[in-house]
C-alpha cells in the first residue's frame, strides 16, 4: 500500500529532517506563544512553576531519543523502547514516568474485500508521562495526531487537568480508530457473506483466511488495552488524577463494545468459512462425479475396440460385411444410455 503524501506537522518533520512534529507548552490549558526547542519548552514550564510540554515525535532515531531522553529524564530503557516495534500494548510504571504504548488501527481502502491483499493496517502510538510533560512517538503514517492537538487546544478545559488528560485523549482516540474500523469491517463481511451463498460465487478459502487473519491482528490490538485502561483507571497514581482516572474507566466501557464486535466478526467468520468450505467440498464431489461418468462412457469404447484389436479369427460379425458399422452402432448405443443414465441421476 502507498502512504498518502504528509501533510502538516508530518511534512515539517521530513523536510526539517527531524522527528520532531509538534512541540508546544500549554498554561492553564491555553498554548503558550512561540517555537519551543523540547529542552527551552521544559526549562519554561519548570521555570513557571506550572503547565506542561507537550512533545510529538514520528518515527524517531535512536540517537534522538536518547537525547531527549537525558532532557526529560526518562527510564533508562526509554531509546529502545520508543524505536522499536511491539506487537501488543503495554503499560510500564517508573518511578515519575508512565509509559504506554497503544496500537493503532487503520481500515485500507480496497474495491472488494475478496480480493484485498490487506484489509487492517496498524500502527503505534507510545506515550511517556511525567508531571509536567506528555512525550508522543508515533509509528505508521496513519496514527497522525495532529487533528487531535487541534481539537484539545479548541478545548482549553481539557488540556488545564494536565499532560494525563493528553493521555487520556490519545487513548479515547485510539478507541475511536478501532471502533471505526470494526464498522468498515462489518461493512467487508456483509458483503462477503452475500457473496458466500451465491451460486458459483469467486470467494475462497483464501478470503476467509485473509479476512480472520485481520481479525486476529485487530484483537491483539484491542484486548490487551481493555487490562491497560482499567489499570489507569483503577490504581492511584499521582500522575493521573481522580477526574481523569474515571475517563479512562468510561473509556473500558467503550472499549468493551469493540471487543465484542471482534469477538462476533470471528464467529461470524468461522461459520462462514466453514460455509466456504462446504462449497468448495461439494464443487469437488460434482467435479469427482463428472470425472468418474465421462470416464465409464470412455471405458466402453476403449473396451470394445481393445477386443477387437487383439486378432481373434472367430470375433463376432468379423466376416459380415456390415460389422464394422455395427460394432460402431452398439458401442455409440451404448455409451448414449450411459450418458443418459448419468444425466438422469444428475452426475453430468
């Protein structure tokens, strides 16, 4: 699949050469004016007394951020941990950091599902939180949040709780994202369902392996996070207040809701696998069918002109002057009462 060509922040951080896509302090839940390097954003917050940075990283080297790590003092293991890839979401505490990391999801456009090479795309978002910082790295090019700084910083009530609320709201988001994805997806098995019960429909086997297996990415992307969220919101943690302790316990509730759409698709998608292979089974036995009658009609002539071939003197009609024609009478009858047998029981 094509990356859509960056937009925003993203197309700063590439021809800037930097990873760095948004780095902004925020008083009272207002932006501070300016263009902030992440170590003067952290001097000024700490300087103020109150406030937080908030900084966005996309796909950033390890030399990076092992620097920015010395700047916010972040765990130790914090350069390997933001460059590479996990498979599932995790949650580590410190000693004043919190690191998270969430999978994003992202429905890829295709014209049929039954010939999509690639139905779910995901990606990363890790989260390192502090008392007066929130550290963004993204991983794929479609868990922008930039869209999402827009609408916190036109929500200055949400952003004055604190970098936790960053948090919270970048969790909501990736909820958001799999709850979006779960409809496209149930859009793709409708109409993959339709095509299963139609009469020599072109959906396999292959689709529905392709189709569970999307599945099964998706639900390692989500179920991991309901144990995630429900830690934040249930553990006392002076890095997340009460207020927005209770937005990540609502936000289990949401999540449960994806979770079980997930769980019904792979229902759903075991019946109608099996369906397709019942299908597929029975197209086997009709072809199995067909085979076994045009080769019995084709033993009786092979039989006939093999006996004939083995120079017998006394064959029978050998001497009569029409036994050619004869013999080519009876093997033509019978092989049309074989065919019309065949045809009668439906095996032709």
């Amino acid at each position: 699949m094509t990356s859509a060509p960056p937009t925003g922040d993203d197309e700063r951080a590439l021809l800037g050469h930097t990873s760095v896509v948004g780095c902004a302090v925020y008083v009272d839940g207002l932006r501070v004016p300016g263009s902030w390097t992440p170590a003067d954003a952290l001097a000024e917050v700490r300087r103020r007394g109150e406030g937080f940075v908030w900084l966005g990283l996309l796909e950033p080297p390890i030399e990076e951020v092992r620097a920015l790590a010395e700047v916010f003092g972040l765990p130790g293991r914090a350069p390997a941990d933001a460059v590479r890839g996990y498979l599932r979401p995790k949650l580590e505490h410190h000693a004043d950091c919190t690191f998270m990391v969430l999978k994003t999801a992202h429905h890829v456009a295709h014209d049929a599902p039954g010939r999509a090479s690639e139905i779910v795309e995901t990606g990363e978002v890790m989260a390192f939180l502090g008392p007066d910082f929130v550290v963004t790295v993204r991983h794929g090019r479609h868990s922008s949040l930039r869209g999402l700084r827009e609408e916190l910083e036109a929500a200055p009530g949400r952003l004055a709780r604190g970098p936790s609320a960053v948090l919270h709201a970048i969790a909501d988001h990736v909820v958001a994202s799999h709850l979006g994805v779960t409809q496209a997806f149930e859009g793709d098995i409708d109409e993959i369902e339709a095509q299963v019960f139609v009469p020599d429909s072109p959906v396999g086997a292959e689709q529905m392996y392709l189709m569970k297996r999307e599945i099964v990415e998706l639900n390692r992307s989500v179920t991991p996070l309901a144990t995630l969220l429900r830690a934040l919101g249930e553990h006392e943690s002076p890095l997340v207040p009460e207020d927005v302790r209770a937005d990540f316990r609502d936000l289990v509730d949401r999540l449960a809701s994806v979770s079980e759409r997930i769980a019904s698709f792979d229902v759903l998608l075991t019946s109608l696998l099996y369906a397709t292979l019942a299908k597929i089974t029975l197209r086997q036995n009709d072809d199995v069918r067909k085979i076994t009658s045009w080769a019995a009609i084709v033993a009786l002539p092979t039989m006939v002109f093999g006996l004939y071939g083995m120079n017998f003197e006394t064959m029978p009609e050998l001497h009569w002057e029409y036994g050619y024609y004869g013999v080519l009478a009876v093997v033509a009858t019978g092989c049309l009462v074989l065919h019309r047998m065949f045809k009668r029981n439906r095996w032709l």
